[in-house]
C-alpha cells in the first residue's frame, strides 16, 4: 500500500507496537485525520472499536453463517481478495469456478439439464439481488408477452404470502411493481396457496413463495400452489410462473428432503433463489439465483462489455464484485459433498429438535415453527400477563445472547416470537445453555412487579 509520508517525530515510521497510541489521539468520528497513523495505531484503534459488537456465535437469531471457515478456505479467501470476479478474461480460473458452482446448484435443484449442459444462473451478493433479478426476469418477460398481444403493460403485480421477506419490497418499490399480498392469521404464519391462486390475474408476472420462512423457517406448499396455479393457467391461458424465494431452504431441502417436491422438479418453477452465506456454509456477501432454462432469462436483460478484453454477458446489478467468497462456495461444494452437507444440516436439525424440546419442557411457550423445514425454532410465551417476548429478549443478553423477539405480519401481528436459527456453529450443548439461561430469565421476570400496560410493545 502507498502511504503518505508521516509528520516528523510521528509513530508511524518507526513500526513500534503502541497499543496506546488511539488512546493518546483521539479521532474523529466525523472527519478524516490529518496525519497518517501507524499501521499497529490503526489496527488497535479498530480492534478497540470492534469489541463492542456481539459474539458472532451467540447471535442466535441470524441465518447468516457465523462459524469460522477452515482454515485451507480462509487461505484461498486471502489469496483471492484482490480479484475482482467481474474480470472474466484476467480471472478465467475464478469465472471458471463460479460456473461450476451454478451447475452444481442448479442440479441439486432438479434443473432440466443434459449431462454436460451449462446451467442458466448468477452469482450475487446474496438473495437480495438475487431476488431482484429474478424479479426483472419476469418482469420483463411478461411485459414483452403484453406488448406482443397489445395488451396493457403498466401494472404488474406479484402474489406472495405477507410473509415475504423486505427484500421482495424494496424489488416492488424500486422496480414499480404492486405485491398482493396473502394475509395470514394466528397458527397459521405461511402463504394459504388457495387464496394465492384466487388473487393471481393477467397482470401477475409470478407467485413468489417461500422455502424457509424467514419469521418462523417453515417451508410453504410449492407442490400445491404449482398443482392450483397450473389449473389455473390451463382455464385462462395465462401461463403464470412461480418462483421459490429458498434463500434458506435451498441448501436445507435437497439434503434434509430429498423427496419433497420444492424445485424444477415442478414445471412452473422457473427461478429459484438461494443464499450461499445461510445454509450453504459462507461467510457473508454471497447468493444464487439460477433459471429453469435459457429461455426463462429474457436476452434483453443481459448487456455484453468488451473493455475488459472479450465480449462478455452480463446480468447483475453490481458491475464489480470480489471473487473470495466465490471461491468459498466452490471449496463448500467440494469439501463437503452431498455427504458433507447432509451431515451438517442434520446435525443442525438434530440440535433444534434438542433446543425445541428443551423449551417445551419449561412449559411456557407454544412453538411456531415446524419440525419438518429449516432448523429453526420460532417460539412464543403463553402468558403475557407479566411480560412479554420483547422482554426476554432483552434480559436474556445479559447472559450474552442477542435472541430478536419480533411480530408476525399481518394479519397475526397481535403474535410475537422469540426465534434461534440452529446454524452450524449452534451445538447441543449451546442449545442446552439457552433454554438455562431463558429458564433464569423468567424465574427473573416472575420477581419483577407487573408492568402497568401488557402485551407486546
Ligand atoms: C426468505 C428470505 N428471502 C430473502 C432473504 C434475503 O437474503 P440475503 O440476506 O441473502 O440478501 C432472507 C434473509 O434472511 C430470507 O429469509
């Protein structure tokens, strides 16, 4: 790195340790400093900084990967942390990779592919853009169906549980596209595929549903909703799609329920999105979003450069990216195999099954989750007379845990739950250790006096 030449008499020539040295100057927060700081200065003033962020592994509310890499991975991340995945031409090795591994996930999806076929997907930050661009898709394929016909090409919708996750939100706000939403109630916290299907009309350019919940990790019925939606196309000649939203199923289902029928497997599946830093074992910054076929990605999205050498396609909302977790998937796919990923996600099911037991077995909670989707355990108190789940949530990371509490959409916003996503770096014994320190919370909260106004805050 080029540094600027340091004031005379400064630390930051001399390369000396000074574990100090941010105490003696302190910064601003709001301007950038005048003088150079020593490497060791900068690096302990941010390490002082950082100690007030949770522990990672504690943060029982986060789908997003919080266990450490392995070492041999964290290796290939450091090597490839200044290559920029968009260079195709420079790093042919790192493009290479990443197609594999969308021909890799789109077969774990059932894609209709020949044996030696590319499959049609992205590489992206995470599900967001992912989503956005299966949003566009569709978008715009259905828009170029009505300019054809003649027809009005102004008001597209989309129908979806109101489950959904922000991110289809900012797509319909950011892309002007209405989202009809299917409203839930008390129990019942995942899209009703009936009523979806009855809301879908001509100008709805997909039904999103959700593979993994992101309020209580249950998996909706795609195979229903498809079976419905195709009935329905057949009566109208609409020929509407579906798309799976599997940012947490998509490397849970296909090991955990290899017979459940999610994916391709259903014909009007045509883009499933998934994020490689939930279940699929990365640190955070990357997703997937793959195509039934060629044909489901309208050409007219895809913009081709040549100032980087070739002429090459491209279909994302960012132009440059980093190649390091790239490459981590790749190293996941590899390392674990199918064998390795069943493993992993059973594992972590087996500890949500302990973690759930264990909360049943204080006696104060109904479950609202589901054995049989995500490794997740949604949970909520049946007494609200005292306190509620807001405040366990927060007297419970006096013991270190940053457990969310939050309510259901509507029409269950009335519902609050408390929710642990069982990842990886969750064992039994973690499990164990927090239904302890929730059972200390309420013997607490049962000495408190009761509060003026209940329910949920
Ligand atoms: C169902 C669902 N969809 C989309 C997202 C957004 O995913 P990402 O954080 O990878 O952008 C999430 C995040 O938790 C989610 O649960």
């Amino acid at each position: 790195m080029v540094l600027s030449k340091t004031a005379p008499g400064s630390d930051a020539s001399d390369g000396s340790t000074l574990p100090s040295g941010y105490v003696r100057h302190p910064l601003s927060r709001f301007k950038m400093p005048e003088r150079s700081l020593s490497k060791e200065e900068a690096h302990q003033t941010i390490k002082e900084e950082l100690k007030r962020d949770g522990n990672p592994t504690l943060y029982a509310g986060s789908f997003v990967t919080t266990a450490r890499m392995e070492h041999e991975c964290d290796d290939l991340i450091l090597d490839s942390l200044n290559k920029n995945c968009v260079d195709v031409d420079e790093y042919p090795a790192t493009a290479e990779l990443q197609d594999r591994c969308i021909n890799m996930i789109a077969r774990l999806f059932n894609a209709p592919l020949g044996e030696s076929e590319g499959a049609t997907g992205v590489g992206t930050v995470g599900s967001s853009e992912a989503i956005m661009l299966a949003g566009l898709a569709f978008k715009r394929k259905w828009q170029n169906k009505h300019k054809a016909q003649d027809l009005p090409y102004d008001k597209p919708n989309i129908v979806t549980g109101a489950n959904i996750h922000v991110c289809w939100k900012k797509f319909a706000s950011y892309f002007d596209v209405e989202i009809k939403e299917v409203k839930l109630r008390e129990g019942h916290y995942v899209i009703d595929p009936v009523k979806a299907v009855e809301m879908v009309d001509e100008n709805t350019i997909c039904v999103a549903t959700i593979l993994g919940s992101t309020y209580n990790g249950e998996f909706e019925d795609v195979k229903f909703l498809n079976d419905l939606l195709l009935e329905k196309n057949n009566k109208t000649g609409w020929e509407t799609p579906i798309h799976v939203d599997a940012a947490g199923g998509g490397f849970v289902a296909p090991f955990l329920y290899p017979e459940l029928e999610w994916d391709f497997r259903l014909p009007l599946v045509k883009s499933i999105n998934v994020s490689g830093h939930k279940y699929g074992f990365v640190y955070v910054g990357i997703g997937w979003v793959i195509w039934r076929t060629k044909q489901d990605l309208p050409e007219d999205l895809i913009f081709s450069f040549n100032y980087l050498g070739d002429n090459r396609p491209t279909f994302t909302l960012n132009f440059s990216k980093g190649s390091s977790n790239v490459i981590a998937q790749y190293y996941q796919l590899i390392r674990l195999g199918f064998e390795g990923y069943r493993n992993v996600v059973e594992s972590c099911h087996r500890n949500a099954m302990v973690l759930k037991k264990g909360l049943e077995k204080i006696g104060r909670f109904t479950i609202a989750s589901k054995d049989n989707s995500l490794p997740v355990v949604a949970f909520s108190l049946k007494d609200h007379t005292k306190y509620n789940e807001f405040d366990v949530s927060k007297m419970v990371r006096n013991f270190g845990w940053i457990l969310p509490a939050y309510t259901m959409p509507s029409d269950a916003q009335h519902v609050a739950v408390l929710r642990v996503v069982v990842r990886e770096d969750f064992s039994e014994t973690l499990a164990q250790h927090l239904v302890l320190d929730i059972t200390r919370v309420l013997n607490e909260l049962d000495q408190l006096p009761p509060k003026i106004s209940n329910g949920h805050s």
